[in-house]
C-alpha cells in the first residue's frame, strides 16, 4: 500500500513507509484512514484536535527574557507507529539500563567499587557537581535512588533505537505521553476499535504502586505527596496532572515541615505525616539547611529526615550524578561490570573531550558533529556542528578548550522521520525523538512506547517545545492487527 505523493527524505528512516513507499506492517491502519479520506477531512481532524487541547487546558511555558508564555500544548494528528515485536526488545533494554544505573548510583555513595575498579575514572564522579557528599552513605528502599527515568531514544538510519541520553534527575512529559493518546481517542474512535494499539493509562497507577512500595511505613496506606516549585514552573501543568490522577496532595514547600525527623503536611484536618515525595524539585534546592541556603523552594530538615529512614524521596537526592552526558558514554560498561550482560540497547556513538585525542577530533570536525554540554537540557547549549556558523563554531571550540570535562560530542545522525501535517494540509517527513518512562521500586515496569516529540521546521534536528518542537501519539501495535 503505498501513500501517494508523500516522499520521506532520503537516507533517513521513515516510521511509516519503507524506502519503496509501501506502508510499514504496522502502519497500515492509518496509511488507509490518510488515503481513504481528502487532505480537508484531515486538516478537520487536525482542528478538532487543536480544539479538544484547549479545552481540557493542556499547555506548556515557554520562558523568554521579558515574559513567560503559555501555549497550547502541540500535538500532530498524524501518529507515530512502532511494531510491537521492535519494542519488546527495546522495553526489555531500558529495564536494563535502569537497573544497571541504579546499581551504579547505590555503589557510588556506597562503596565506590566501580571508582576502584576503574570501570568509570574516579575524578569524573567526585569532581561533579551532581555527586552530592551528604547522600554517601544512604541506602534507599531496593538500592533504587532513580525511581523514575526517562530515557531519550533515536532510531538511525537503518531504524535502530539508540539510546541519546538517560534523565534521572526529575524527568518530564509523561503526562502530555497521556493527554496526547486521551486526545487521539476523541479524535480517532474508529482506528483504536479496528487497531490493537497498547495502552499508556496505565501510568498513573503503575506511578502510585511505585511510590507505594517505597514507603517507610508498611503498617498504613502511605501518605504521598507531589512536591512542586509552584506554578510558575514550565512543568507546572504535569505536577498537577500526575498529583491528581493518583488521588494525592500536590504541595509546595511551605504547607511541608519537619518534626523530630518526620515529614508532615498541613492538611484542614491537622497535620498528618508524609511517607513518600515525589519531588519536582532540583537537588540543590530541596533542603536550604544541607545544599543551596538561598533555596525558598525546599524544606528545612529533609535530608535529615530522609536520612532517618522516616520519608522516601523519589527521585532520591544524588541521583543526578548519572545524569551527566558525559558518565552516559560510560553506560555500557557499567551495564556489563554491574549486570554481566550485553546492553540490549546501543548508545550513539560518543566523543569525550575531556580526552586529549577525542577532543582533538571533536575540535578538527566540528562542522560534522554535534556538540552538547554535560549538564544542560530542553536542547539548550547545543551545536548541531553542520548548520552552525563559522562564528558558533569558533565560540563552541573556546568553550571546549576552557573546560573539555563539560562536553561530548556524537555523529550528526539522520533521526528516523514520520509524516507530519504541515501547512496547507501536506504531510512532509519530519524528524523526531521518543521519551519512554521506566519506573524502579519493587518492580520494574517501561511505558508502551512514550513521548514521542517531532521537529516542527522542515530539516531540523530540534525536537523539544521549548524550541518550537511538537509532539505525536505513539502507538505500539501488533503486526496485521
């Protein structure tokens, strides 16, 4: 079945027709839906869409010098299909990677194995910002210190998934992974009762269960709270999101205090304790008494009470110190020294340049490659080497050179695209990324696909909404259903 006239770029891997134009297996639900109706019927589809995301107020910020902005929420009324067989394989080695970095994490504010053994050079970790002295020592429930994680994944050329980076710091955008596939069930009724497409509601409960299992108290039904910088925060939308779909109180620092080494919130009823947080906090800024004194967003005495054993902190502090771009590169290894096993999923290729002849390379190829500070996000600080300037180029080599520790670099890839509707009702091949969320507490469980975010602007590489990015529904589905 082929889609007429759309053409993919060539070299690059399209999700929905493969390089002779005929639908993926997997795609043909939708391949027949795109064909069977006109170019108006999905424009008409697409403003429903549109429509339905202002209603239930689903947004993001976007921050600028002089305001804040809230925008709806982008989402392309093309979905995005993945074979259910593709994704067993690659839920199974996010599972892996999770495991193996938690195994990571534990041992380094523990025993420091993995230092002494040099799987990862000692000066990486105890030089970083994010290894934080006052975790050493602590043991959170299961060994687990990131019990949320989202994974970025790309697929090359030859549809591969490779893994682009690992979040495990407070990982966003599961909720609009939810409100994107409630939207496309409005929108789409008649291809999710002829489609097996695998479920994503399940999260919220899988989230609760998770936190659940790492309470303190096995005596009471716990006590979990959201904590939240308040609404002023560009994930603001999710905190209140996630905090209601799992039936708990959504908080801000001042309505937490400690007690005696207890946690405890202030309810219309009284105090009552808290059990677990799930913190939408940075780590620095939790607790003003142990990190950042300048914090008015954390809670005086909460490291001590989380040190105490008396409240379960999710993502427990410290646990950045994995989530540094440059210890990624290191992923691998640490998957092989902790679990004794192959990964299951490949990194992109890396170039540290904190190492002499890798930074050499980096600096002579800068035109080829793609360059990204150790610590940033939303796709801020990066070099996409190809469509810079000599003058980008030449800035990103002095910053290189006056701290090498705090980049890598990877191979311009040719991320796998997926049809798009674009202006005057075309479908253009867009380039696009996928976030899958992995829980860790008791059990492990990996979303059915995840966010899956698109490049907007014809050619880019720049998938996050911060930078003009917009998102799709991912389907997982089982060939011939």
């Amino acid at each position: 079945m082929a889609l007429d006239p759309y053409r993919p770029y060539p070299d690059c891997y399209d999700e929905l027709v493969d390089a002779h134009g005929n639908a993926r297996p997997q795609a043909l639900a939708i391949t027949r839906f795109i064909m069977q109706n006109s170019a108006d019927e999905l424009a008409a589809r697409q403003a429903e869409l549109d429509r339905t995301i202002s209603s239930m107020g689903v947004s993001f910020t976007v921050y600028s010098d002089s305001q804040n902005i809230d925008r709806a929420w982008p989402l392309d009324v093309v979905p995005r299909t993945i074979a259910a067989s593709d994704w067993e394989r690659t839920s199974d080695g996010l599972k892996q990677r999770l495991q193996a970095l938690n195994l990571f994490i534990d041992d380094l504010y523990n025993e420091q194995k993995v230092l002494k053994d040099g799987i990862v050079p000692k000066e990486l970790v105890l030089n970083s910002k994010n290894f934080l002295a006052p975790c050493q020592g602590f043991q959170p429930a299961y060994g687990v210190w990131a019990n949320i994680c989202g994974t970025d994944l790309v697929r090359d050329g030859e549809g591969r998934f490779l893994v682009l980076e690992d979040n495990l710091r407070v990982p966003s955008g599961v909720s609009y992974m939810l409100e994107n596939r409630t939207v496309m069930k409005r929108v789409f009724p008649e291809l999710f009762a002829e489609t097996t497409i695998g479920p994503v509601d399940e999260y919220p409960v899988r989230l609760w269960d998770m936190l659940a299992s790492l309470s303190p108290r096995d005596d009471v039904t716990p006590r979990i709270v959201v904590l939240t910088p308040g609404i002023y925060n560009s994930a603001y939308f999710e905190h209140s999101f996630l905090a209601q779909q799992m039936g708990c109180l959504l908080v801000e620092n001042h309505d937490l205090y400690v007690e005696d080494d207890k946690v405890f919130v202030k309810t219309l009823r009284g105090p009552e304790q808290v059990d677990v947080i799930y913190r939408r906090i940075d780590d620095t800024f939790i607790d003003p008494k142990v990190f950042r004194k300048d914090s008015a967003l954390g809670v005086p005495g909460l490291i001590g009470a989380w040190r105490a054993g008396n409240v379960a902190i999710a993502n427990a502090p410290g646990s950045g110190v994995a989530d540094d771009k440059v210890i990624y590169a290191f992923v691998p290894s640490i998957i092989r020294y902790y679990l004794k096993q192959d990964p299951l999923i490949e990194n992109v290729p890396t170039f540290l340049c904190m190492d002499e002849k890798e930074r050499d390379h980096v600096l002579a190829n800068l035109d080829k490659l793609v360059v990204k500070p150790a610590n940033e996000s939303g796709g801020y600080g990066i070099l996409i080497g190809p469509r810079a300037t000599e003058e980008e180029r030449a800035r990103c080599a002095a910053a290189i050179r006056e701290n090498p520790r705090n980049f890598i670099a990877q191979p311009t890839l040719n991320l796998s695209t997926a049809p798009t509707l674009c202006e005057e009702g075309v479908l253009e091949p867009r380039h696009l990324d996928l976030r899958p969320f992995i829980l860790q507490g008791e059990k492990l469980y990996c979303t059915n696909g995840g966010l899956s975010r698109v490049a907007l602007r014809r050619g880019s590489l720049v998938v996050n909404s911060s930078q003009g990015g917009g998102s799709k529904d991912t389907w997982i589905i089982n060939h011939g259903s």
